[in-house]
C-alpha cells in the first residue's frame, strides 16, 4: 500500500473522532508498545479541555502554581492562534488532506521535506511490549512541574507518530488493518 491509498483509506472513515490502533509502534528509544488512540479530534477541543483542567487545579505549592500559570498562557496563546488559523490551514513543514467532501482529516499530515506520514491524535491507551532505553533527565524543577501538570490535560495525551514499516507493525481502525506505506 502507498501513500495515496493509505491515505485514501483515512479519508473514508468517519469524519468525528473515530479510536485506531497504532500497533507495534517502535519510538526512538527502542520502546514497542500498542497504542489506542482518539483520530480525527480537534486540538481545538483538547486545548479547551486542557485549560478548563488547569484552571479547576486546586494547588497549593508556589512552583505548581508557576507552572500551571506558564501553561494556561502558552495554551491560551495556541488556542487563539488555532482560532485564527487551523493547524491544517497553516503553511508549515506538512501537508495536510482532506475528505471527498473537501473537509480536512484531522490526525494525518505528509512531512513535506522528509515524505513521511504522520498519524497524531489523544492516546487513550498504551500497552508496552517491550520497554525502551531513556536517558537520565535532568530537567529543572519548573520544566519538571510543568511536565508533570501538562500530562494531567488532553494537551498532553495528544501524540505524533511517524508511519514507516520499520517502526509501525499495523494500524487498525473501524474493522480495517492498514500497514504502513511503503512509498
């Protein structure tokens, strides 16, 4: 299957949020795990939530709050710029595609200079098959407070991954198992 097909088999689905499977995805630490995820959601969406969370959080640490503070900008800032443009509508690095009825797919995008496929969407589930090598951090105590309130919003469960056969086994959506795109 190429790109154009795997492409054309995205498009037929469901044009809301639709679950798929992204199944044995290999990261680049040599993790392998399966991932359930939320294709065709609005970032829109996931911002909204994402800042509502926040905003809801009863914290009583100074860094928390720092940190909290620091994201409800940087995603009150994203939402207004997705308002303005929508990610699918901006010219950056990707290509994005639409459905016979000329709206976008949201979740699939071509990286133009690399040619690779890119599926994103809210992981909702994830089960390791084999656990990968990650290095030590040794992030700063706000870039770890804010990691860690990050991954308690949509924002954060939202994930990109590259379709190439040597790092997706197969991805499988609505009684349908695609592999990955050979060109």
């Amino acid at each position: 299957m190429n790109k154009a097909q795997f492409v054309a088999e995205l498009s037929k689905l469901r044009p809301s949020s639709t679950f798929l499977t992204v199944g044995g995805y290999r990261n680049e630490y040599s993790e392998v795990a399966d991932y359930s995820i939320i294709f065709n959601m609005s970032y829109r969406s996931a911002l909204e939530r994402s800042i509502q969370t926040l905003e809801s959080l009863s914290l009583t640490d100074s860094l928390d709050k720092v940190a909290r503070d620091e994201l409800l900008f940087s995603f009150r800032r994203s939402l207004d710029k997705v308002n303005v443009s929508p990610i699918e509508e901006r010219e950056d690095a990707y290509q994005h595609f639409t459905d016979e009825d000329g709206s976008y797919i949201k979740g699939v995008k071509l990286h133009t200079k690399t040619g690779n496929l890119h599926l994103y969407g809210l992981v909702v589930h994830k089960r390791i098959i084999m656990p990968g090598v990650y290095p030590v951090s040794d992030e700063k105590p706000l870039a770890k407070a804010k990691r860690q309130l990050r991954q308690l919003t949509s924002v954060g469960k939202f994930r990109q991954f590259r379709i190439l056969p040597s790092q997706v086994d197969h991805i499988a959506v609505q009684n349908l198992t695609l592999l990955p795109p050979t060109n």
